[in-house]
C-alpha cells in the first residue's frame, strides 16, 4: 500500500513538471506563436532602421535619403 502510494505521488510530481513543458511546446508550436515572432523580427528591422537612419542624418545632416518602403 505504501510503495503504491509513494508511487502515485511520484507520478503526479512527474505530472506536475511534463505538462507546463508539453503545454509550452504545443504553444511554440501554434501559428500564433510563429507569427508572433515574425511580426517581432520586423518590428526589431524597422526599429533597426530608424536608429541607423537617424544616425546617419546625425552625422551628416545636410545629406538627403531617398527611403524605398518595402511592401507589407
């Protein structure tokens, strides 16, 4: 009785560790996710851009940039 016990509780531990895993993989998994990091990685670029765009006018402040804004 008592090892069927320690056992029970062994495997809810176990329960208890396996699904937030399973529950964050089946999440990675999701279309949301994967859009999720690729409107990240545009936002970063764009940000990205601005910052070396503003950088540059800095440092040459009567120079012009002819922007070309990609299709979304």
């Amino acid at each position: 009785m008592d090892n069927e016990l320690l056992q029970a509780v062994k495997a809810l531990e176990n329960a208890r560790v396996e699904l937030p895993r399973q529950a964050v993989d089946c999440y990675k998994e999701s279309t949301d996710f994967k859009e999720g990091l690729k409107r990240m990685g545009r936002v970063t670029y764009e940000y990205g851009y601005r910052v070396a765009l503003a950088h540059f006018h800095a440092l040459h402040p009567d120079s012009e940039v002819k922007e070309d804004h990609p299709p979304r």
